[in-house]
C-alpha cells in the first residue's frame, strides 16, 4: 500500500496542531502506523496546486486546531 508524502505531511500537521496531549498522541499514533506504506512522491506541478489550495484554505496553524 502507499501514502502520498502530502497526505503525511497533512497528517504530521495534525499532530502539531491539537489542542490536548490525549488528541496529539492519538494523532501521532495513526501517524505512525503508516511507516509500513510505501511513500509516494509528488511532482512540481502538484507541490504548486498543493501550497495553493493550502493557502486558499487558510495556511496558518491557528485555522487548522482542532
């Protein structure tokens, strides 16, 4: 199986992002069940559509907390 190194860098996000250890851990957990999946890299092209959708989504950290 394969995880793209956009969807875990999204899921690390994640983790810094919860608001309580319980939350954080829990994340980190899942996070770290996915080092058996085979990384998928991403090309320039979807990098740029990437950072833009992130930005058009509201980028900074305090609008990802939950």
């Amino acid at each position: 199986m394969y995880v793209s190194v956009v969807t875990l860098a999204e899921l690390h996000a994640g983790v810094h992002a919860a608001r309580d250890t319980d939350t954080r851990a829990q994340r980190l957990r899942t996070v770290e069940s996915l080092v058996r999946f085979e990384l998928l890299p991403i090309g320039a092209d979807a990098a740029r559509h990437w950072a833009r959708l992130r930005y058009r989504l509201g980028s900074r950290p305090e609008d990802q907390r939950q």
